[in-house]
C-alpha cells in the first residue's frame, strides 16, 4: 500500500513509504533513468506508521508524517550503503493532535508542518530547534486550527503562503474549504496566522500552487478548482476563478511542463464503476481549465510528486501496490 512520494531536491532520486504492516513501514528509495524506475534501497522502520512524506529543500532530511506528528529521516544515513535502519531516524516531532497524515517544510528548513486528520488542525514544529538541540516537546510551536479533516498541503513559490485543504467546513458540513495562512506567521504565531478560508467543493483533498494560481481537487466532487492565488490573499469571495470535471474521486495533482499541465489521480477510491487514471489537465493561463485525456493508472492512485528538472512524475498506486513513472514529455 504505497503512499507518500517524494523527491530528493535537485536529484533523481524519489522515496515511497508504505503503510505499515507489523508495526513497521516501509521506506524504498528509486532512480529514475529514461527507461525505468530502479529501486537503490529499500528498508523498514520499526514502530513507525509513515504516511505523507516531504524533502527538506536543502536536502537534509525526510519528514514523514506518523501518529502525532512527524519522524524526520536522515537522508544521508538513508542512502549511505549499509548503514542500519534504526540510524535512519533524527527523531520525532510530536503534538497532542490525532492521526497526521500530510507533511510539508518550510522553504528555509527551519519549520515543519503536518496536518493532524482527526484533531482538525495543523501542528506547527521548530525543525531547527529539534536537529540542533535534541527533539522534544519544546519542538512544537503551535496549532492552527482548520475545517473537519484536514489533509492536503503546498507552500506558494515566493514561500510567502501556505494553503491546506480541509475535508469539510464543520462536521454538518458536505462542502470542504481551502484555507490561506501566512507562512512566516505561522511559525511563530500559529493560532493568528490565518488569511482567509474559502469554500472548495465537497471533499477536498489535494493542493498544488503556481505563482499566480492554486489548485484543489474535490474529491467528492469529482472535480479540479482553480484560485487566484492574489484574490485569496485579497478578495477571498472572488478567488475561485474556474474548476474542471476530471474522474472519479481525484486526490493527488502535480504542476508539470513548466505549470502548463496538471495531472491528476482520479482514485476511485469509492469503487463505484469508474476506471482509476491519471487526468491530464491544461491549465490555460490564469481563467481556465481543460481536460486533454487521460494516462492509466494502477489502483487507486494516491499521491506524486514531480523530479527537480521536471522530466519525471512519479505516482503511488496504493490500491494495487504499484509505482509509475510517468514521462512528462510524453503527457497529452
């Protein structure tokens, strides 16, 4: 059951983790060539249940988001040959909330963020701090507190923003919302840094930015929402600026060729007849989306994440226990 995907910054190398069995997940580590996906390592961490994964941008380190919080990985112990698993792990980032699901990291690697499912918020973590003077319950900055289910992730380009999707707006709610928090806020003063939360279609799951634009799927929707990226700084009422039917029940999306395509994984996570693919979607400039086909999908497509020089999309099939590579020049 692969789930998390993430490349190393400004490499071919991507990870996976998978759910855990036994009291253990997995964490494999491929090369991406031309032709194929070449697994380099592979290994398993005790007591873990890693889920959402996330690169430090300078390459440091692997947040994994599990349980409370989060284990940070050391990537050079990962990929240094024959080291054992257990001298993988810096150690653990941990709140009071419940069941962490997304990791991201901020563009200094100094914070953390996860987004804690089941406890409605997002914990805030002193990355720095931790590595420097031992983890413990000083790491945690704050909360901020979100919609029903909180899931999904993305810092802005200009690391000025950081968006999260939240399943729904209350629990008599059907409608999920997409929330704007300032980032450097956030790591000092989570509680107030808030900008604004807008309604996002029923199940929202997933985000992507650009610089100008935000992208959500909804899940239960079935559907793609695009944001001005300015209106949801400024005129949050205005923001949704257009949206796309896509397949059944899409979770992950990720901006490739240059932010002109989107691709999506229509999931089928609910089973109800449809086929699981990946939706190729043009993003038009900044007022439209159009759908352009579609690629074929394990099941249950779950998470990508895009390699550094953008030639490489790679895919977690989580229903059917498979990882695709997808060439980016070859998309409709």
């Amino acid at each position: 059951m692969p789930f998390g995907v993430a490349f190393v910054p400004h490499s071919d190398h991507v990870f996976v983790d998978a759910m855990p069995s036994n009291a253990a997940s997995t964490l494999v580590e491929y090369t991406t060539t031309p032709s194929s996906l070449v697994r380099t390592r592979v290994g398993t961490v005790s007591g873990a249940s890693l889920i959402g994964l996330a690169a430090s941008p300078n390459g440091r380190d692997l947040v994994a988001a599990d349980g409370r919080g989060a284990i940070v990985l050391s990537l050079a112990r990962v990929e240094q040959p024959n080291t054992p698993t257990s001298s993988w792990v810096r150690g653990t980032l941990s709140s009071g909330g419940q069941d962490a699901i997304e990791a991201a990291v901020s563009p200094d690697d100094s914070t953390a963020f996860v987004t804690l499912e089941s406890s409605h918020e997002m914990g805030v973590f002193n990355l720095s701090r931790a590595e420097h003077s031992g983890f413990g319950a000083s790491d945690l900055v704050g909360y901020v507190p979100l919609g029903q289910l909180p899931v999904g992730m993305a810092i802005s380009p200009n690391g000025h923003y950081l968006y999260v999707t939240s399943e729904r707006a209350s629990a008599n709610q059907q409608e999920g919302t997409l929330t704007t928090i300032d980032l450097r806020r956030a790591e000092h003063d989570p509680g107030h840094s808030i900008i604004s939360t807008v309604w996002a279609g029923c199940g929202p799951v997933r985000v992507v930015a650009s610089g100008a634009s935000v992208y959500v799927t909804a899940r239960e929707s079935d559907q793609v929402l695009q944001f001005s990226a300015a209106g949801l700084a400024s005129h949050p009422a205005t923001a949704l600026t257009a949206h796309v039917e896509v397949g059944a029940a899409p979770v992950g999306l990720a901006l490739v060729d240059d932010g002109r395509l989107l691709v999506v994984a229509d999931s089928n996570r609910f089973g109800l007849g449809a086929a699981s693919n990946l939706a190729v979607v043009s993003t038009n400039g900044a007022s439209s989306l159009t759908l352009l086909g579609y690629v074929k999908a394990g099941g249950f497509p779950r998470d990508m994440a895009v390699s550094g020089d953008g030639k490489n999309l790679v895919v977690s099939n989580y229903g059917s226990g498979q990882i695709e590579d997808v060439v980016v020049a070859t998309l409709p």
